[in-house]
C-alpha cells in the first residue's frame, strides 16, 4: 500500500511546528510527503479551536476535503480542535475517518495503521493499551522527543514548550494543551542546527509562554541562557526571533541578552490583552504599572526595537470608559505591530460565566476603532522609514497586479516567470505569517538576504529597490 501524506495546517505558527513533528513522525515510519490532498493516501488536518472563527475554518476545511475523499483515502483531523471536542466532530464531518488530539500526533503512524486495520475510529482513546504508555508520557513525547526537521523556506519555527500554567479567565488553551512542558535546551540546540544546515536564515522560536522556559525545572531566566547558546553554538545563524513572551516573565536578562547579541533581532511580540486596571484584573492579567515598566526597559536597551502585540475588546463587562483607555495607551505607546481581536465566548473559561456580556455589535465596532486607530500608527511609523535601507530576507518572488504597489496584490510564488517580478520578504521588524513584508523591484535569490532601500510606505507593507 502506497504512504503518501497531506498536511493542512490552520492556526498558530504553533500548530505549524507540531504539523512539522507530524510530518517527521510518519517519514520515520516511512510515509512520504506530497504537496496536494489528491496526491495523498492520507489527509490530515491540524486544526485550530482556540476561538469561534478558527473552530469554523477547521470544520470548513475538513468539509473541503471530505468532498474529494476518495474511497482508498484516509481523512484524519489531529489538532487543539480534537482535544476540546473529539467525537463531536466527527458527527458534524461523517467523512473524517479518525480524530486524535493534539497532545497525542507522536501515535500518528500506529493510528493510521489502526485505521486501515479497523476502520472509522476516535483516537481520544489513544493510551497504556494502545501505546505501553501512560497518558502523560505520550503528551511529554510529542513535545520533547527530538525528530529531524525539514526545511521548508528560509524562515522556520522552533517550538520549544508546549502547555500554559497562566491562570487568564478568557483562555481555554490550559485544558487544551495541559500544563507548561519545556523541549530539553540540548534538543533545540540540535534541531536549531539542523535547520540552518538546510538554509534556514531565521530561526523563531514559539510557545504558548516562550518566556516560561525551563519554569518546569524549577529554573528561571532560562529562555536567555537558550538563546545565548543558540547564538554561539548554532554556527549560520543569522536571525533569531522571540514570539508570544508574557509580559511578567520579560526579565533584566532577557532584555540584556536581547541587546547584546547580533543574531537576535530587535523584535518582541508580547500579548498585552487590555490596558485598563480593571479589565487586566478581570483578565488575570499583569498589571500595567509592571508592564509599563517593562516597555520602558525594552525601549532603552534597544532603541530601534518593533514591538508587537495584541488586544482583546468586548471583554464582559468592559465599558465605554475602560476601551478609551486602551485607546489612550494604544495611541500612547505607538506599538509597531498589534492585533485586535472580538472576544470570544469559550465554555469551560471563568469569563463565560462573567456578566455583563458585550454584544457582538459592540465587540465589532471596537475593534473596528482599536484597528483604524493602529493603521494610523502603522502608517506614520511605516512612512518614517522611507529613505532608509534595511536587511531582508526574501522569501518568494511575485508579479504585481496592474497599477499595484503592495503585496496584498503580489502571489508569492519561487517558481514564477513573469514580466513585472518583484520579490517578496521580511525585515527584522516583521515577523513570519503576521506581520507585513517587504516587496522590492527586480527579481532577487530567495532564501538570501539583501539590502533594500525604502521608497515607498503603506499601512502594513514597504516598497524598496535593491542596493
């Protein structure tokens, strides 16, 4: 029988790491690759159920896909959706043969022989009698075994913990994931090295709290000794990139650390939720005196620093007064890069049962505000940069639409012939799949890096011609 597998990924660049431990899993077994569901014996997709719309374009997705279902084909759905509802989704796409949740991929190549052998199945029951292994070995498996990595692009993420012990009253992501797990510092290190001796450029690392590494060994400031040894041991490296640190756990060294090696780009993302005392509190949040304090260090250790960060608007019982003042703060600190996001309701989280509810029209049109108000931001900051030249890394090439200057219009594309090719890439102040790019005119090596300078600006995009 033939192994070829489909990976679709939805979500965070978390779920994009997993689907890599996914991916290395089934070739150990040997299974194979392929870049399209109809090439594929197996079609899996890692889904996302952190919020409403992710849960829908997970379904959607498995529906898509459901469609081309060919009798001979197996149609899996692994991922956080399964870990919160399981069998439940099988019931709303009949066609997924089996369901096996998040914390559980490392059983991939076993489940997918299950399968063949026994047919529709829920992979929930994945334990002792399935594996030889207790439950909370198979969940540390799938984080902190150590698997070869292929590189994909010029930019790959680096997961380096699974699991959350913060206590926030609208995230379901701890009964989802389970506590804070850390990948050991020797099995980054080396998969770090096997990437960058694919030609990878740039390294991110991600985790639920990056900022919690190695908490679990009753160890602090961790994460700065991993990424000073990933800077002096990891020989190639040119970019590393910080996501999704906790603002209580940015410490002194962290930022020192930060300022003082080359290969670590001057870019932060922190998820900083809300800024009204209140809200925070609600939220379970750090308060904003700390994190006011933080910023500040951030700022005067590295003076050219893009930070960002996210929000959360419509918060139960967040009044007119306590979104003017995360207006104010947004407005104040002039972040490089924020998302906004509704909130959204999840069973099982203290906030669901927190009254009063905002309604959707009112979550709606504040975020509307938060984000016009960003753009503005974005904008200046964006247009203050015109005349400079940065380094970028170019990832793709693409062909510009008729009379377009952005990349919202441009396909990224290496493989593309075309008459008006521009390529396609990121400085160090955009960080992969969330933030904007870089197009510069002329056709440019993908996977190197090039000096561009700055000549036009938009909201989220720059225009540059190569020096």
């Amino acid at each position: 029988m033939s192994n070829h597998f489909f990976i679709q990924t939805l979500g965070c660049a978390k779920n994009t790491a997993d689907s890599d431990g996914i991916g290395a899993v089934l070739e150990r077994a040997g299974f194979q690759g392929v870049e399209t569901p109809e090439d594929a014996d197996v079609m899996i997709v890692n889904t996302c159920g952190f919020l409403q719309a992710s849960r829908e374009e997970s379904l959607e997705a498995m529906r898509a896909l459901g469609q081309i279902k060919q009798p001979d084909q197996l149609l899996i759905a692994a991922g956080c959706l399964i870990s919160r509802y399981g069998e439940n989704v099988k019931r709303q796409v009949p066609k997924v043969d089996g369901v096996i949740d998040a914390g559980k991929w490392i059983a991939m190549p076993r489940f997918i022989r299950y399968l063949r052998e026994h047919g529709n199945h829920d992979g929930n029951w994945l334990d002792e009698a399935f594996l030889g292994l207790p439950r909370e070995q198979l969940h540390a498996r799938s984080v902190i075994e150590h698997f070869p990595r292929h590189a994909h692009g010029p930019s790959a993420f680096l997961k380096i913990a699974d699991g959350c012990d913060r206590p926030c009253t609208f995230c379901i992501i701890p009964a989802i994931k389970g506590t804070h797990r850390s990948k050991p510092m020797e099995d980054v290190i080396a998969e770090a090295r096997e990437l960058v001796a694919q030609g990878v450029q740039e390294i991110v690392l991600v985790a639920q709290d990056t900022t919690a590494y190695g908490w679990d060994w009753n160890q602090r400031d961790v994460l700065a000794t991993l990424m000073e040894r990933l800077c002096s041991e990891v020989e190639g490296l040119r970019w590393l990139r910080l996501m999704y640190a906790y603002p209580g756990h940015v410490t002194p060294r962290l930022i020192e650390t930060m300022a003082r090696y080359p290969q670590i780009v001057h870019y932060l993302d922190i998820p900083l939720q809300h800024a009204d005392a209140q809200v925070l509190q609600r939220m379970k949040r750090p308060n904003l005196v700390t994190t006011r304090r933080m910023l500040e260090d951030l700022r005067a250790a590295m003076l050219d620093l893009a930070l960002r960060t996210t929000f959360i608007v419509g918060f139960p019982g967040e009044t007119e007064d306590e979104f003017d003042a995360l207006l104010e703060f947004i407005e104040e600190q002039e972040f490089d890069r924020v998302g906004v996001f509704e909130y959204s309701r999840e069973e099982g989280t203290p906030a669901a049962t927190m009254q009063p509810q905002v309604s959707r029209q009112v979550r709606a049109r504040r975020r509307h505000e938060a984000m016009v108000l960003q753009q503005k931001i974005s904008l200046n900051k964006n247009r203050a940069l015109v005349g400079r030249t940065l380094d970028v890394l170019v990832e793709g090439v693409g062909e510009l639409a008729p009379n377009a200057q952005h990349t919202r219009n441009a396909r990224r594309d290496p493989e593309l012939e075309c008459g008006n090719c521009v390529s396609i890439g990121r400085s160090y102040r955009d960080a992969p799949e969330v933030d904007g790019v870089v197009i510069v005119q002329n056709e440019l090596p993908v996977g190197k890096f090039a000096r561009v300078k700055i000549a036009q600006a938009s909201e989220y995009d720059l225009l540059g011609e190569p020096l």
